[in-house]
C-alpha cells in the first residue's frame, strides 16, 4: 500500500512539472524537428545497408539457378525540414 501511494505522489508531481513547462522557441522547435528528421533518415540509411548485407549473403549461398534477392533502393540524399528548393521571386505588381 505504501508503495501504491509513493508512486501515485510521484505520478501527480511528474504531471504537475510537466505541465508547467513553457512552450518551445521556434528555435528549439526547429532543433527538435531537424533531430527528429535526421533520425528517420539514419534508420532509412542503416535500413539500406542492412539490405546490402543481407544480399551479399544471400549470394554466397544462392543455389545456382534459382532468382537473385531483390534490389535495394538508395535512399535519397538528406534535405532539412525546412529547406525547401528556392522559390520564384514574387510577381510584379500589375500596372495601371
């Protein structure tokens, strides 16, 4: 019982911290998403070499007439969230 209580203490004054916190600067929340996107690009990376690997292995064992193991795509190159291609420059006001 004891401990039941302990942990409910500490529950409600985690929540309360949390809930407390201010919200993020657009810098932090810039940081956060580059963060986050980089990981997902690491795990398509580790994804596509992990792929490669198993490839070769499986051609140091293929049987000779039977299908190679299917391609691995590449992944593309990383683009930071935010860095969008280059937009054109605005139109010019119409004349009248």
């Amino acid at each position: 019982m004891k401990k039941l209580i302990a942990f409910m203490i500490c529950t409600f004054a985690t929540a309360s911290a949390f809930a407390t916190l201010p919200p993020l600067t657009p810098e932090a929340k810039a940081a956060d998403d580059l963060a986050k996107a980089k990981t997902a690009y690491a795990g398509r990376v580790g994804a596509f070499q992990l792929c490669q690997a198993i490839n070769k292995v499986a051609d140091q064992y293929r049987v000779p007439g039977t299908p190679a193991p299917a391609a691995c795509v590449a992944p593309p190159p990383f683009v930071a969230p935010g860095a969008a291609a280059p937009t054109a420059a605005a139109p010019a006001p119409a004349a009248k």
